[in-house]
C-alpha cells in the first residue's frame, strides 16, 4: 500500500492539506505514465513533490487532489472531516466518485 500520509492534527472538510508543486515531463520524453507521475495536460505528465506523491489511494477517500495551473502546483484537500492520526486518502482516477480499475490491483486496506 506504500508509506502514506497521516493527519497530524484534526483537519476539517474543504481545507487545503498541502499546495505541492509539481515538475512537468514531456510525454514525448515519458511515453508511458509510471506509477509515480500524474496527468497534468495534453502535453505533459507530471512528478508531484511534497507528500504527493505518497498519498495513498482509496475509492472511498477522504480528500481529493486538484491541479492548478496557473501556478504549477497540486492541491490536495479535505472532503471530510478527517481526524488526527487518520490516513488521508485520494481516488487515484482523479475523481472521487469513480469506480474505474487502476493500473494495479487494489487490495483490502485501499478498497
């Protein structure tokens, strides 16, 4: 399931959680996304710095990232209240409402 991120203090629902910023790749360099880059637009893929990229996925999550492009940063932000010590989640297909199969096989812990 990889590292993840936890709650160091209890965050309330519709906060920003972190403003990553990001490095952009060509997809005429990167072919193929890894495991470890984002989509970021038509052109470019994308390496997350921070905690981004150690987030770990669920399909029930409890935060959502969100790309913003005008200053080449990731947001992730709370959608729920989440409690301190609490794992904080993201949907990996980018929506959190999608069901869609990842590039890898989910297990119990991330749904």
């Amino acid at each position: 399931m990889g590292l993840g991120v936890y709650a160091t203090q209890f965050i309330r629902s519709s906060r920003i959680i972190e403003k990553c910023p990001i490095i952009k790749i060509s997809r005429a360099v990167i072919i193929e996304k890894d495991d470890y880059s984002f989509n970021w637009d038509s052109d470019y893929f994308c390496f997350v710095t921070g905690y981004g990229s150690l987030y770990n996925h669920s399909y029930t999550p409890n935060a959502m990232y969100v790309p913003d492009f005008e200053n080449n940063l990731f947001l992730f932000i709370s959608i729920k209240d989440i409690n301190e010590n609490e794992e904080i989640f993201t949907n990996y297909n980018g929506n959190i409402y999608s069901q869609d199969e990842l590039w890898f096989k989910v297990g119990e812990n991330n749904d």
